[in-house]
C-alpha cells in the first residue's frame, strides 16, 4: 500500500493538495459533483437538484472546470456538464466510512473555518 503522509520530495505540493481538497470542502459544490459523477447535467438540472440559486451554481461550476474536476459541452442552445474524472467517486466513496461515524462532530467543529485555510 502507498504511503499517504506528503514528504518533501513529493511532487504533489502540499498547497496544492490542500487546494484540491477546499474544491471539495463546499457543501454546495461537493452536491454538484456528486450530481455529475451520477451523469450529466444542465445548468437548470443542477439548480433544481442542488436547491440553490443558479447564479450559485454556475459560479461553484466554474470552480469545478477551473480545477478540472468537470467538463462542460454545448449541445445545441444547452451547455451539458459532466465529471471530468470518474476516479473521484472512489474517492468521495472512500471517505464515506471516515465521515459516518462522526457526522454530527465534524458538522460541529468550530476548530476550523473557511477564511482559515
């Protein structure tokens, strides 16, 4: 098994990491993911899906293009988004156990916010 701890040497930057996993630290965005991972969407899917305001979602999309974790198409008048990567359901799954246990204690924790990182 790999090790996970990032060594110096490693040439993933830790900053870079910590990036990748604020792309996932949104409610809203983490939401719109999960919705792409299970198959594409339009804006307005996405929107009545999610239950925010669709300048919301459009705004948490462009994070996600940005940060390639989606990919959009246009379909005639239609802008189709989906999951740039399917490796990232396993990686949303695998974190799904780490939560379940302590759901209510990491909702609560007031350790960390999000000017903090």
């Amino acid at each position: 098994m790999d090790s996970l701890p990032l060594a110096a040497s490693d040439p993933v930057p830790a900053a870079a990491a910590a990036r990748f996993f604020r792309v996932l630290g949104d409610p809203t965005r983490l939401r719109i993911l999960e919705l792409l991972l299970a198959g594409p969407c339009t804006v307005s899917e996405l929107t009545a899906a999610a239950g925010v305001p669709r300048a919301r979602v459009s705004n948490h999309l462009a994070c996600l293009r940005w940060c390639g974790f989606a990919r959009s198409e246009r379909r005639g008048r239609q802008v189709v988004y989906r999951a740039a990567d399917p490796r990232l359901a396993g990686l949303l799954a695998a974190a799904r156990p780490l939560i379940a246990g302590r759901a209510d204690h990491l909702a609560s924790c007031q350790r960390i916010g999000p000017d903090w990182i």
